[in-house]
C-alpha cells in the first residue's frame, strides 16, 4: 500500500515500452533527433497554440526555468507560502533566475485568492530600480494540498497579475491531475485563462523523467536557452525524455492514467468519509488529506502502509486537534481499487 | 554508418534491460531507493575507496558540480583550451560555482604539459583576496581528441597541481574508454594518481543517461549537495539513473563495452593509415581524427556516412593543408565491424 | 526646512575638517594606512569587544556584505517587511549572498515581535539540503519608522533567533540615534543583546560616507573579504573614510550629533502632538510621523517645506482617515531649533 | 620619496575646496542633486557626445558595471592578461556580470595587438547558445605597464572587435595621464575611436573619489542601473563625488595635474636612462618600469624611497637578467621636481 508519493510509482507499461524502442538505432544528440522534433508538433496540438518548449530533467528545474523566462535576476515572483517554488526547492528558483525574490502568499489549501494578490500588489513598491521589481504569479494546479483552481478561479487570478504587468507561471508537476480533474482542454487551462509559462510534468503520472518548460510566447525562450545550457539541463540522449512525452499524450494515455489516480484518490476521500474523518482540504486530484488519530497513523504505518504526515503545513482548512495529525495519501496510475480498499479495510480495523 | 558521436548510439541491451526492470514496482524518491544505495558499495569496489557520489542527469551538470566541490566562486579553474568545461558549456562551470574563472592551457591532442602548468601556475597571482586565487585543474579522460593521459603522465601533472595546493578534477564522459584502453584499474587512474573529483559518465558508453559525481573526500559532499538541489540536479526517479549504472559495472559490462569501441576505432584508424592517410593526434580511444582531402570529406558524407568536420580546433598535431580538413569519427558500443568495414571501402572507392 | 532625508544635510565640520586633513600628503591605499589601522582600536574601545571590520560606501552595501557573513546563498534572512533590506534595496542581499531569500514578518511600527518571529520559525523547513536554511535575523535600529528596540526587548528577539540557530543583523544606518535615544552604551545594544554583525553607519548622521560592516567574531570575516573584493567595494583611498569614522568617534561627537537630531524630532513630534495631531508611532530616535490632512500636507509643500509622504506603508500602528496622510519628517545634526520652529508656525498658520 | 602608486597621494587643494562646498547645505539624495545633474552636461561637453554616466565608488566596480553593459552573463571578455580586470580584480567581473568569462590575452607592455586579437576570436566557437559569447574586448588607457594606445592603433584594434561584434571597453583609471599624453581630445581615444564604454576614473589623478561608467549609448544604461544598485554602488551623497567631477573637468584641471604627473615621470624615466638603465617599456604616461640590479633597489627602499617591484608580470618586454629587477615608479599630480631629483641623487649615489 504506497501512497507516500506518486513519484515513488514506475513507468506505465506504454511509456514503457517508448523508452525501449527509443534505445534502438541512432539519433542525433542534443534535441536535435526526429523524437524531440516531433514533439513540438504533439504539444502544439494539445495546447491549440504555438509553443517553445524545454526537456528538462527535473521539476525543479522545470519551475526555475519556467520563472526565467518571466522574471529577471532583479525581479519579485509571487507564489503560494508552501507552493513548491517557495517551500521545497532549497531556493532553487533564486540560483537559476541569479537573484529573484520569491515572496510566499497565504491561502486555504495551497490556492491563491484574487484579494490576496492584490493586497500583496499594493504593499510591493513601484517599479523603478530602487526596488526589487515584481514580475511573475506563481501557481500550482493541481496545488500540493490537492486543489485545483477552476477555469474561472484561474483567469481571475492570472487577469490580477497581468494587469499588473506580471508574467504568469503554472507549476503543472501534477498538471494531468487537474486537467482530467477539470475536464477542460489544456488550452482552456493555461494561455486561455492567461498562463504564458507552463512547468508540464508527468514524471508523478507513470513516466521516469518527462518535465518540460511550455511557453505560449516563443519570444521569452531565448533567455531560457542559455540559462538552460549554463544550468547543465541539456541532455544529450533527449530522444528517451521526448519518447516518454510522445508514448503519453498518444490518444489521451495521460489523461487516462491521470484520471484513474484521481479516481483512486476519491474511493480513498470516500473511504475516510464514510468512517467519519475530516479532510484538511477537499480531495479534488489524486492527493487525500485526512485528519485522523495520531494513534490510528502509527497503527496504519506499523500495518505497513506507506505515507506522509503533513507537517509544517498552512493549516488554512480544517485544523487537527491535538491528538490528531494530517496524513498525505497520493494515490498514482499505478494504484489498484485493491489496494485502496485493503487500505481502508485497515483504517475501518484501527 | 554512424560516426557522428557515441552519444547518437542507443543503449546497450543490458541496461535497457535495467531501466525496465526498475520501472516495475515502487521505490523511494530522490536517491532514497535501494539501487541508489546499493550503488554506493559498487562504487567503491570499483574505486577501492570511499566515495561521496551524486547521480547527474547531464555531463555538464556532473562536471559542474565537480569544480564546485573544489573551487570557491572565488577560485580559478585551469584546463585545457579545447576542454569540454571551456569550449562546450557556455560557461556551465562559471553559472554553478557563481563565478569562478576558466583559464584555458594549450597542449598538443587536448592534454596540459606540467611544464605548462606551471608556467600558468607562475603567472597567476599569490593567495590573496585580491586576486582570484587557484583551486583546480581540471583534466579530461579520454580527451576530445581523443587521446589518453597515462598513469604516469597523470601523476606527475595532478601531483604539479597538487603541490600548488590545486585539486584535480577529471572530466570523464569518457572515462570507460581511457581505463579500458589503459588497461590499468579505475583506482589506478584516479585517486591514487591524485584526482580528487572525477565526472563519471556512462551515457556516451551505451545508457541513456548515467553521469554521477564521484568524490574520493567525502568531507568535499556537503557545497555539491546544496548546490546540486539548488541548480534542479536532484532526479526524483533516481533510481532509474542508479539501475543504468548497476547494470553497467555488473561483471565489467562497462569496460567490455568501452573497450569493443575503442577496437572499431583502432580498426578505423588503422584503415585510414593502410589508405596513406594521417592522422591528426594518435587514436587512443575511441575516436579517430584523420586528416583528408576536403573533396574526400564530401564524397563520403554524400554517400551517408555520419562525422563532423573539427572545426575551431587547437592544431597542436599535425595541421591539414589548405585542401585537406580533419575528420572526427566516434566509435561505439553499438559500431559493428561491418559498418567500419563498409565505411573504410567507401574510402578506399573514394 | 528640510525635513525629507538626514541625508539631504552636509557634513559636520568636525568630519569635513578630518576630511581635509586627510587629503594631504601620503598614505598607504586599500586600508593599509595609518588612519584605517587606528580605527579597528577606536571601534574595539566603542565597542568593548574584539571586532573584524570592513569600510564600505554604501548604507545596502554594508547590509549586504554583514548578511553574506551570517547567511550563505541558500539560506534565508527574516527582517521586517518594510525595512530597508527588504523593500529598499532592490535585491541587494540577494545578489551579494548570490541567492539568499529575505522573508518579510510583520510587525508595528517596523519592529518584530518574538512571538512574530517564532511563528515564521515555525513554519519554515527542517535544515536540510532540500529547503533553504534560515540564517539570520535582520533588525534595524532605529526602525524606518523611527522606532527603537530596548535592550531587554532586543534580547528577547534575538536569543529567540538564536536559539534556532540564527545569526543576528542589526542594519544600523541610523545606529547612532537609537544610543542616543536609549542612553545605553554600543555594546549593551549590540553584542551583548546577541548581535552578530553589524551595519554601522555615520552617513546620515552628518559624515559624507561612513559606513562599516563590524563583525563581534571576527572568524566570520574571511567569507566578507572576498565578497567586499569581488562586489567591488574595496576604496583605494580609504583613509577618508576612516578619516570620518575617527571624527565622528572622537569625544563622542556621534553621539553629541545624533542626540540633537533626535531632539530636533522630539521638538516637532510635540509641536504636533500640541496642535491636535496623531502620529503614525511614537517619535523615538529622529524620525516623526504625523498623520495630517491631505490638504494641509499640500500647503505646507506649497510653502516650501521639504519631507515625503510616506507611502505603501505597513499601517500597523494608527491609521489615515481618507482624507488624511502620513507625512515622514526627518531631522538631522544639522537641522536647527528656528527651523523646526518655522516648520510649526507654518502647520499652526495651515 | 612617494613611487609606490598615484593612489597614495591625497587631492588636489581645488578638489578639497570643492569636497568642503559640497558638504554645506542641503541636497537630494542618490544621485538627484544639482551637482551630479549638472556634471552630466560637463561630460558631454568633454566627450562632444551624449552620455549615459554612473558614479560608482571604485575602480573596480566601474570596470564590472561597465562591462556588464556590453557583456551578458553568458558572455567572454577579452583583455590583456595583466590588465586590472583579469588580474586585479579577485574576479569582480565574474560576480558583477554574474558570470561571464575573462580571458587574457598577451602582448608587450600590456597592449593587445590586432592579430593578437584576430587570433584568440578565431579559436573561440560559435555565436550559439552552447558556447559562451565572445561580447566585449577591453583595453586599458594608460595601460598597467604605463604604455599608451595611439589613436590609430586603438581604431584598428576597436574595429576588428566590433567587426566581430564585441562592445568595447576602456579601463580607464588613468585616463587623464592617457588624454594628456596624446595630446588628442577625449572623444578622439574614446567613441571617435571605437570606445562603448569608459571607466573614467580620476581618483588616482587627485581626487578622494571620483568613478564613473561612461557609456556613449545610453540605450545600454539599463542593464547598469539595476547592476548598480543591486551591487550596492548608489552613493546616497552622491554630491561629493560630482562635485570632485566638476572640479577636476573645470577648465581642463583634470590635464593639467595628468601632464604634471607625466612631466615627472618621464623626468624620471631620463634619469635612469642617463644613468644607464634600462626600462622595461617606454614611459608613456605616468609609470616608469626601470630594469635595476636588485642590490640597488634594496638600498633605494633602505634609504626611505617607496616603490613596487613588479613581481608575476608578462615581461615581453626588455627582460631582467638574474641578478635583476623590475621596479615600478609611479608619479602623481603631488610629485614634486625636487622629490624626483632627489631620488635619481640616490640613484646616482647607488
């Protein structure tokens, strides 16, 4: 019973199978092979827009090179206080950008607010070179509570930040959950609802390294490339990390993975539900936040099974009493009712 | 017939084999799985030494972040002008050490003289915060030229290094080739030669991606880690990375490998002689350098075959005449005698 | 009638004679002359307590360089949202730290609470290398808003921070008009209240350019050298600014100046306390802050006074009407009893 | 007996008047006074060109600033290998520019000649994003060898940098003792000549602090800006420094103490050619290089006179035999008649 990350899952069996197929034969190193070229094509259709596009190896790396693009050295971005930019990437985005300021805005489950934004807007100084100049909104989707901003939610957020000239960033690691959450078109989502840089990761959705910097302005990619090249994220066999893209978005398999680890996610939510335990937050992708027992998680990991405490956590929802804890479950495409339900069999026991 | 570079070749069936084998099940994220561990104690067996070793998803990230380990963003880097970390990075090395300096050292075949060393060493500054101050040399092994430095040879120029107070690193994307061609054990080619921080790539020798930093002082982990994670190094699927590396260095794979490439090109260049042709630098590795009419270089690309002409290269070995150009030819794991053979008729026709 | 900036006034005759007498004749450049080596045993007297220091142009420069001695590039510096490191600097910390991230506390009048700061600790990640480290604690003395922590007050804040393994900063532009104000001596404020590193600053205080990064453990200095070197703040004439440094220190002419300044404000804050007006927080160093209606902030402007509105403020103390603003009113050494005088006959005329 | 270095001297009685005017009263802050507006026509008036002009607080910030102005931090500066940027500097270019790479090219008395030039382009790679960018070539004005550029000179060795698309930089830290030398007008050496952007410093000409980025396209003042502020060079008094500007640009006082300090060098130079000495390069402006047995300069030094001996230099010029050495002199607006006949009597009576 893993439910301590989807990135703890493997490869699906298709992506699988590209990975194998791509290690035959030759191909020109450095993104310059029939795969990668392909891609652009795939990802622009997806998207129903024109993109530059980036193969990076990681989603930290993903996230700063995405905010390069929008954010110069001496700029201020803006994102949620435990968003991954801010709170998990040990300023990963200040040593790429060579200098930006992340400044982390509060909110329930992990999601920005209009007001907040605003508020934060107002107290930032003007822009001028005596002050560090804000420059992009930093959102994730599906966020690390596991809440995913609506089209309407989104567009009024990003529509705050683009009046005030600020570049708009999606931290997409779990992009497919919120796409298959939502039910939209990828495009409705990102550039429509005003996002021009995309971190698209689908590594946590059953790949072994498939992140990509999307942007829906070719013109910021310049910046991007040399940043990318200087930062050592230039992989030379990246055919194998264009396979992996190419062997999900073939007919929807990443939104049919995703939308099975969401729903693996919501029989999860059910379960503690129906036993009667809180959620922090609402489950609306593939993450469950329940408040239980401390005494019932020491029971569930003795048993075995695999999770998170939450920790450090903006407890902005439902708050554990103080012999309660939060668990993170993440339920992935590899995740089988089975387990799930020998899952909440041992809850319904403790 | 596919010359180009070793990184256009596939991957070997045995580490294919690997990546499939660990994309089944489930597994801790970030190096916290058991191959990743496990890779620890093959490492040093195969070095005969305790290492620190960090798994890098590009060559020029691993070999960033091996100066960083050596060199303060104070420091200066010496290595040879036609260097992968001066001519190919676009300044990699400067990015991730945030700011050291790379002085460039002439040397015929891509290798530094002592001599030369310390002549670059004389005319560099005291160890004083008002200059830059000296902190590495960094070597490559097999060269770019595809030449090899010998135990020896090594020794004497890492201990001129050393008694300046520099630490050695070694640029090994190549490093199977070398130790194969050597015939001497990885320990011998390293640390005992006094190299402190050694890039070692497996990527060009038949994986998809395995590069790892391998520190011979472990006291020197503690500035990579940080700096590793901060410039989005950390592979979260690490084990991936980890699978390639073991199924590499499982009963000498690795070596067998290397040493079939270093075979074809030594039938290349022994071709190329028979055909009355010179070569620029002698062929150590897997790389062969002949010197021929430029209407030859053309005839033969015209017939297929795959190489690059070298273009903005140190000509301290035997320079072309104003018809001629140098050839670069990479063998690989994947070069079958057939394809050399073939490609060595079409030049005998040429 | 000057009120906008203490930097808007000249020099103290005192410091522009030393300025002049240091300008004949020889001496020694970079620091190594007779006038800067006096100053270390000037500083260590003032101080009571061994110090490192390092001469330096500007107020940011200072702020910088003491943080790059407490925090390193991933690590993270708290200080109040509207101090000067935070909002005033362009993101100068940061550049100099080469990364850093300065997290903005809330807090009345620019002063942090303990409690404030615990709450920030709180929420922050474990130390290790996958988040940012917290490294320092930044306090500025006096406040932007002219406020002043009392030594017990500060050592409460700062024995919380390092309890956690803080360091402690204290950005003191206007340093000496917080001991004057306290009447306690340097060290009380400093050192013994659990600073580490200290911005010591005489520009404003009537010197053309004073400012010193002074360090209570000079083993932290080593890391500064360099950063001082390679920021390009090291003054081949230094002695002029150890010339100003000497004056001032002589005979407590800092203090004598900074006790006028504050009284000057003291004079103005009770001339508007008698006419009727709220001030924003209490007058305590040499900076007021009355709260006026617009419409009288305009005449006085009109009538030729000299002061800024003081705009995207944290309004934690009493609060604007609509129709009112707050003015910043600054006095200086220079600023005269008839002035201030002249200023409220102006706002009792209004 | 004061030969150690032009910045040992104090200033001149016209600059300490005007430092001592500038200091009463009051005046805006960073930048915003009358005297720094003012000296922006005073520039232009020198130059007979519009400028883009920063006031910076050391030679070694102007050179980086500047620098960053042609230089992106993917970029390559050329410059001689002695010259102040590459071998002074601890690598403040690197940091400034946030990682650009210096390398230094040879030539006698620390002037580069167009081959020289020519030679280290065409071995540099691409104009790609996977190779650092050739972007600046600077010279420096009068040179650390005390040797000048001819007008003509400079404009062909301008050229071919810009033939090859590099902006060019002019260290100019004795750019009085140059101009004065050749006798030719500012604009003539500077963008008459190829020059985008001049250090113009006129600290070791007499004054306590006087620095400024020159740039002749204002268009590239941005860049700088943000730079400036961000490394902490906005001096908030900035007063002072125009107002040593002004002084030294008022009505050609800057030239005459520049041809003063060349008057005694060179009288200097002629003492130690009548007594038989070599010199290890022409005296051209300000410094003087004489090859002397290194017994004599022990009882120079033992008699009270105070120079350098030029210890790690790039002698292509005259060499000193073994039993030899290289001194460097260096005359100042203060040096006197007598101080010089003086030391050649010592000379003499060596």
């Amino acid at each position: 019973m893993y439910f301590a990350s989807d990135n703890w899952a493997g490869v699906s069996p298709k992506v699988g199978e590209a990975i194998a197929e791509a290690g035959r034969g030759y191909a020109a190193a450095y993104g310059n092979d029939d795969l990668t070229l392909a891609l652009k094509a795939r990802l622009e259709a997806i998207f129903e827009h024109e993109v530059a596009f980036f193969l990076v190896p990681t989603g930290t790396a993903t996230n700063s090179l995405a905010l390069s693009a929008l954010c110069p050295s001496y700029g201020i971005v803006l994102a949620h206080e435990e968003s991954h930019v801010v709170a998990e990437e040990a300023g990963a985005p200040e040593f790429i950008t060579q200098g930006a300021r992340l400044i982390g805005l509060k909110g329930a489950g992990n999601k920005i607010l209009p007001a907040t934004l605003e508020a934060a807007l107002d107290r930032l100084p003007p822009p001028d070179w005596g002050h560090p100049r804000p420059s992009a909104l930093s959102v994730t989707q599906a966020s690390e509570c596991g809440t995913v901003y609506g089209v309407a939610e989104l567009t009024v957020l990003a529509g705050a930040a683009k009046a005030r000239g600020l570049g708009v960033h999606m931290d997409g690691a779990r992009f497919a959950n919120a796409v298959a959450a939502l039910g939209c078109t990828p495009a409705e989502i990102t550039w429509k609802a005003g996002v021009d840089a995309l971190s698209f990761g689908l590594t946590k959705n059953g790949a072994f390294m498939a992140e990509a910097v999307v942007l829906f302005d070719p013109a910021r990619a310049e910046a991007v490339r040399w940043r990318r090249k200087r930062a050592g994220h230039v992989v030379s066999k990246a055919r194998f990390m264009a396979a992996q893209f190419l062997a999900m978005l073939e007919d929807g398999h990443w939104l049919a993975l995703a939308g099975h680890a969401n729903a693996m996610a919501a029989q999860l939510s059910s379960g503690f539900s129906a036993s009667g335990y809180r959620l922090a937050w609402p489950c609306e992708a593939n993450e469950v936040f329940p408040i239980v027992p401390k005494a019932l998680a020491g029971q569930l990991e003795a048993k075995g099974a695999q999770f998170h405490e939450w920790p450090w956590q903006a407890y902005d929802g439902a708050a554990p009493a103080a012999d309660e804890t939060v668990l993170r479950l993440v339920a992935s495409f590899a995740t089988r009712p089975e387990d799930v339900e020998a899952f909440l069999g041992m809850l319904r026991a403790g």
